[in-house]
C-alpha cells in the first residue's frame, strides 16, 4: 500500500466545522439549535452583485480571467484602499485569489522554505497552521492575553524570535477575539520585524467590520506588508470563493506566476459580479449591515457577561466575542457540548484557537439576527440557572 504524506497527520483539525456539522444533524432531526459557532454572515451577496454576475453569465463572460484578476476588479480594489482605507495601492500588486484561502496560500508557497518559522498570536485562526505546514514551515504560537489585547507585540518579537523565525501571521481584526492592534502597537511590531529582515504576513479579512473607529489598512503605516483580505465577511460572500492579496512590488510578478499554475485564476463570474461591490449603492447597503452587526454586539457583550461569561477585552471588529468560561467549566469543549445538547446553543470551544486559553475560553459569533441572539441568551440563562 502506497504512504499518504506525514503532513495529513499534521493537519489542525478545526472544531467549528465539526461542531456545525454536528449541529446540522440535530437539526435535520427536527431539533431547533441556534448557531453561534460558524463564522458565516447571515447576510448574503448583496442584489446589485448577483445582478452583476447574471448580466455577466448571461453574454458569456465566463471564461479565464489573468491569472491575478480583471483589470477592472484590480482597479476597484485600488480606489477602495484609497478612497475607504486609508492607503494608496498601484492595482499592479493585487492578485485577485480563490478567496482569502488562496491568497495565504501564495503567501506561504512565495515566502516559506521547508523548516523556516512563522510567529502568530494564540489564539489565533487554526486554519493559518495548515498553510504553513503545506509549504513546509512551522508554526509557532505565542502565548497572548487581554494585556495585549490577544494580539502580538513588540515584546513578543524580542522574546520568541529565534534563528529559524522568517516573519509572521497575524490578523487585525482577529478570528476568534474581534480586536484590532492599534496603530499605535503595531508600529513598534513591524518595527521589530523589520529589523530582523522579516516578513509580515497582515490578515484584514474583518477590515471593513470595523465599529469604533474609521477603518484604516496597517498598508498605511508600511508599504512592505502582504496583505491578505477577502469578499466574504464585510461584502457576505462566503460561497463565491473570492479574495486577494496586496504585495510588495517586487513579488507581483513572482506570485502572479505561482497563481497561473496553482488556480489559473479566481472564480471569473464571481470576479465580474464583485465589481459591483464598489458602487456607491452597493457600499450603503454594506455599511447598513455593519451597523447591524455593531448592534449585535453591543447586545451579545453585556448579556455574555450576565451569564457569568466574561469578555475579558471588547470586540472593536469581526462578529465575535472571545469570552471566559471559566465561572461555568473547567474545560470548555465539555462545556460547549453540554451547550450544544441541553440548551440547543453551539459555540466553539477555545482548543479550536490554541493552547493558551483553550480550557477557559469559548468563541461566540454573533451572526445571526437580534432576535435569535435574543433567543441563544435565554436558553443559556434557564440551563446555566436550572
């Protein structure tokens, strides 16, 4: 019998698509769960970007695209960075990706060789450890806490750089807290990058669900990031299969060429109805749902802690709140399985996210409407109060 690579054995599992798929069963056995696990907008594509993609299908406009995207999506993208986020862009360094997925894998393939190093914070995105380990490097997590916000900072550079480290993922918003580093942390962070002749590899996939302050890319503070982002959070459009990645001049024509051999391109219907993302409609209607989520958690915080669930740091981006359970369990993947089971509630438990907080921690992703978050609380409260 032939071998399969060592690196399946390697593979992160991740919890939260085991938890959906086991929600999705008792439902389909008649039993009414609420999800707070899956980080999916129940918003979906926008009208004017399915009509977009229709009127493309319809004259044929289906075929390959360049390998890093139509011209006039690069362009679009350009003009949002400097229009909504606060960077100038030449369209010449954005490759449009099979989503935020396909951008990260570029990134590794382009940057990492067999056995280099990459930091990231914990908790973090478990998925980003796979990538990472496809391209031969290694992930090391760096313990966070509420004292950095969970993010990484300068301190952690000085400490846990070694001669291996080549650079490192991190993500602002975050998957699974919602915070955001502040400019004025991440300067000194990218400083000390810098001077280790590193790479940063910066996620914004939650740029645009920004709620207390004006989004602004990290590309504004230095031009040398790799940028990672995607048309599934902010424009909720999970299913096109649709990202990019922004990258140093020097490394466009490198990755486009890795991109033509790995994708050939992105998806090119779901390119041409993104364009319509960028129309001043089109943005109004994204902005009205951000509010939506802003409200959201302002609702979840305040209840989650009513429940004994403490947000040790309020979310400021994404649709999550990173909270601690450790009032209610010793371990929170027992506990989450007793929330799935007895109140009908899912949420991922911390082990998903690393091992810093994996016992005491669990993340609740509030994408879902008032009424169901409404809803999720109370069966919470009559089961933890029972």
């Amino acid at each position: 019998m032939f071998q399969l690579a060592a690196r399946l054995q390697e593979t992160v599992p991740f919890y939260a698509v085991e938890l959906f798929k086991e929600a999705v069963a008792m439902q389909s056995r008649g039993i009414d769960v609420i999800s707070l696990g899956i980080g999916e907008p129940d918003f979906t594509a926008a009208p004017q970007v399915v009509a977009a993609m229709e009127r493309a299908a319809a004259i044929g406009h289906s075929g390959y695209s360049p390998p890093a995207g139509l011209q006039a999506l690069r362009e679009a993208i350009a003009e949002h960075y400097a229009t909504h986020l606060g960077a100038q862009v030449d369209p010449s360094r954005i490759v449009v990706t099979t989503g935020a997925s396909g951008a990260l894998l570029l990134a590794a393939l382009s940057l990492i060789n067999p056995g280099d190093e990459v930091l990231m914070p914990d908790p973090s995105y478990p998925a980003n450890r796979n990538f990472i380990s496809a391209a031969g490097g290694v992930s090391r997590l760096v313990p966070t806490t509420d004292k950095t916000r969970y993010q990484l900072c300068a301190d952690d550079i000085e400490k846990h750089w070694r001669p291996a480290t080549r650079g490192i993922l991190i993500a602002s918003p975050s998957n699974p807290t919602g915070t955001s580093i502040d400019h004025e942390a991440l300067v000194p962070l990218l400083d000390a990058v810098r001077a280790r002749a590193g790479f940063v590899m910066m996620d914004e996939i939650y740029l645009g669900l920004t709620y207390d302050r004006t989004p602004c890319s990290a590309l504004a503070l230095d031009d040398n990031l790799i940028i990672l982002n995607s048309f599934s959070k902010y424009f909720h459009m999970t299913g096109w299969r649709l990202g990019w990645m922004i990258v140093p001049p020097r490394m466009a024509a490198s990755v486009e060429k890795l991109a033509s051999s790995l994708a050939i391109c992105a998806p090119t219907l779901a390119q041409h109805g993104a364009l319509a993302c960028f129309e001043p409609d089109t943005l109004k209607v994204f902005e009205h749902r951000r509010e939506a989520f802003r409200l959201r958690r302002n609702y979840l915080v305040p209840a989650l802690e009513s429940l004994g669930i403490r947000v040790p740091v309020k979310p400021d981006g994404a649709f999550y709140v990173f909270g601690d359970v450790s009032a209610h369990t010793t371990d929170s993947a027992d506990f989450s399985t007793e929330l799935l089971h007895r109140a009908q509630v899912a949420a991922v438990p911390g082990i998903d996210f690393g091992v810093a907080h994996a016992k005491s921690s669990m993340r609740f992703a509030y994408t879902t409407g008032l009424d169901k978050l409404e809803e999720a609380v109370d069966r919470m409260r009559r089961y933890l109060l029972a």
